[in-house]
C-alpha cells in the first residue's frame, strides 16, 4: 500500500528532535547541557495558573465555539489596540492551538496548489513545511548576517514569480532574533502592495525585544497593509506559556472565517481551561513580564560576549527572541579524532558526543554555517555550556 507522498515529504522539526534527543541523555543520568529548547524556562505566573484553576472550578471544561471563546477574543481585540494600534472587530480574531495552528489555518485558507511564498533565511523549521501541507511551495530568500539577517527589496524582486502570493515576515525572529525597524517593514509592505501579495506576520516574540528596538506591526503601516496583512501571535513565549498552546490570528473576516471553517473540523476549539488562562494573561498587569525580559537580556548580553571570545566562532547581538545564532565556519576543516567538521550537523554530533552540550544545527533553518543557540535556560547552564564549547573548539586540530 502507498502512502501520502505529500506526508512523506515533510521533514521532522529538528529542534523538537534535539531536545529529545537531550531529555533522553538526561534521563539516562548524563550531564547534558542542553541550548535546544524555544521555551522559557519561566513558570508561567501564579496569576494565569489559578484563573485556569477557577475556570475549572466553575466548570468551564465543556466544548467552547471552534474559533475561541468571545471573551478571549475581546481580549485579543484590545491588547492589538493598545499595543499594535490596530483595530479589530471579535470576527476578525481566531484563537487556535497554538500559533503553529494559526499558521498551518492560514496557509489552508490563502493558497491553491502551487502557490508561492517568501521566506527568508534563515527560518523558522515549520515554515516551508506547513507551506507544502498545505500545497504551496516555499522560496527561500538567502540573507546576510551583516545586514541582520533581513530581507532587501533587491532579494524580494528576485523571489518574485507569476506564482507568488505571499511573503512571510518574522519579527522578532527566530532564529535569529532580528527585528525589523519601521521603515523596513514600510518598504516590505509597499513591495506587497506593488505586487498584490498578502503578507504574514508571525509576531509570536513581539514581547521579548531588549534595548533600544521596538516592535512594529507591519499590518499597522497602512490601509493597504492591514488589508492583506495575516497577523499571528500567542501567549506561549510572553508569558512563559508553551504547553498551555494557545495562539491568535487576526486578518479580514473572511480569512478568519475559512480559518474558523478548517478548524473546525480539524481540532475544533482549543482548549478551554487554556482559553480561560489566557484571558488571565492578557489582562494581567505588563510589567509582570518585565523580570523575565531583564533576565533575558542579562543571558543575552554574557552569551554574546562569551561566544566572541573563542577562537574561529562568533555571532551578531540579537534584538530580540532568545536566540543565538553562532557562526561556525571558521571550524570547517578542523577534526576530532580525525572526525572533519564539514557543516553544522557533524558539528553539533561530535559537540554533543564529546561535551554534552545540545546545539540545534543550522541546516534546519537552512544555513549550514550556524548553529543556533537558546538563551532560555539558567545563567548556571548557559556559563557551563559555553565553557564546554570552548573546550571543545581548543580540542580541535
């Protein structure tokens, strides 16, 4: 019997795999340090958890709408107000599971077999993956570290086909933590306007930006941009909620409600105690979040400077996220053992074989020369794993 060609296309996320991978190694008793995870490492905070607690006192256990709870989508509707200036209507909101659910609706809803959609790389691994579920194709725009990993219009007018009909923006992005200004996301929504493509926006990081760069929403820049602009965020990375899997969309009613259509005959409504709790979050004082963003940032700024002081390694600062990219190029050649390292995938095997410290391979997000590091582990793992990096490049001939 065959199988779906189409499901056997589709990569596992890697990132997910190296973190079990770690789990695994810990559970058998090695000491693994381990720089995979995309969570905070954060309980999410006393507040969220006894609204869920009450919600399930007051027995809201039951099946809710399929596209979220309308108290939550209020909720929703205010936080884009007050933080993004962008007004919307409860109709123009779908609460999903996760904002990786937002993603996969999203790309149902826009394309037909064979559309085209712009993704820059580096990317996050579910992108072109969810594209091709859902019949697309992903063209990948290579960009440059020394230009912060973004987009350039002459890169875009070189993706750009007859079959292209939407480019994604990630801002703040993982993996590279970059954040585009506002007079670059001008330029990407003018290029969208020129082009009549629709635009999304994965602002899953929106929170998590640290010094002087601001988050802007690029469907806040015009009429136009808001027409054509997808809109995805969620509670998961903000407020320290990952396994709660809760996320939003906002875009035109009747994007949302093919969206609303799809999910409900997929996974119906997401859960409903989580529903409950991120109505808590949204609605809980800002400033809750403000220790967890410091701290990011005191993590942040010791990688940084740690990873610039060994030898034939380096990475830029990110503005935003909690994540590292490391260049690893100056290592290609080098051995172990007589072990070569020829790209990210051999570098994190042996990292991970001679100093269990856990890296995600940059091949995963389509580039070899990097692996990607996370910042959202303890200032104790990340000082350890960077000395044991160390080692190991010195070990290296």
């Amino acid at each position: 019997m065959t199988l779906s060609k189409k499901a056997q296309q589709i990569q596992p996320s890697i990132t997910l795999a190296i973190t079990a991978k770690a789990k695994e190694m810990r559970s058998n008793g090695i000491d693994v340090v381990g720089f995979g995870a995309g969570e905070p490492d954060f309980n999410t905070p006393k507040n969220i958890q006894d609204a869920a607690i009450e919600a399930i006192k007051k027995g809201y256990t039951k099946y809710t709408p399929a596209s979220g709870i309308v108290e939550l989508k209020k909720a929703i509707v205010n936080k884009f107000y007050k933080d993004n200036n962008l007004k919307y209507n409860t109709n123009q909101i779908i609460v999903s599971t996760g904002a990786k659910q937002c993603l996969a609706n999203t790309f149902s809803a826009v394309l037909n077999p064979g559309d085209e959609v712009i993704i820059p790389i580096p990317y996050w691994v579910s992108y072109p993956e969810l594209v091709k579920l859902a019949d697309g194709i992903p063209v990948f725009v290579k960009t440059d570290e020394k230009n912060g990993f973004k987009y350039t219009i002459e890169s875009l007018n070189k993706a750009l086909t007859e079959k292209t009909k939407m480019i994604l923006v990630n801002s703040p992005n993982n993996p590279t933590g970059t954040v585009y200004t506002k007079e670059e996301l001008r330029e990407i929504a003018e290029f969208a306007e020129k082009h009549d493509l629709f635009i999304l926006s994965d602002e899953i990081y929106e929170k998590l930006i640290y010094g002087e760069s601001k988050h802007i929403s690029i469907a806040s820049l015009s009429d136009d941009a808001y027409s054509r602009t997808i809109v995805i965020n969620g509670v998961s990375k903000t407020y320290a909620m990952t396994g709660w899997r809760i996320g939003y969309a906002a875009a035109s009613e009747k994007i949302i409600k093919l969206m609303s259509n799809i999910q409900s005959h997929t996974t119906s409504n997401p859960n409903s105690i989580a529903q409950y709790a991120s109505l808590e979050a949204l609605n809980s004082d800002p400033s809750d979040i403000d220790n967890m963003i410091k701290e990011f940032k005191r993590r942040r700024d010791f990688m940084i400077g740690r990873v610039n002081s060994i030898d034939n390694i380096s990475c830029r600062k990110p503005e935003g996220a909690f994540y590292v990219m490391m260049n690893i190029s100056g290592l290609f050649g080098k051995k172990s053992d007589e072990i070569e390292i020829k790209d990210s995938l051999s570098f994190s095997q042996m990292l991970l074989e001679k100093q269990k410290v856990a890296v995600v391979p940059g091949a995963g997000f389509g580039v070899d020369n990097y692996v990607r590091l996370s910042y959202a582990t303890s200032m104790e793992n990340i000082q350890e794993g960077l000395n044991r990096i160390d080692q190991f490049v010195k070990s290296l001939n």
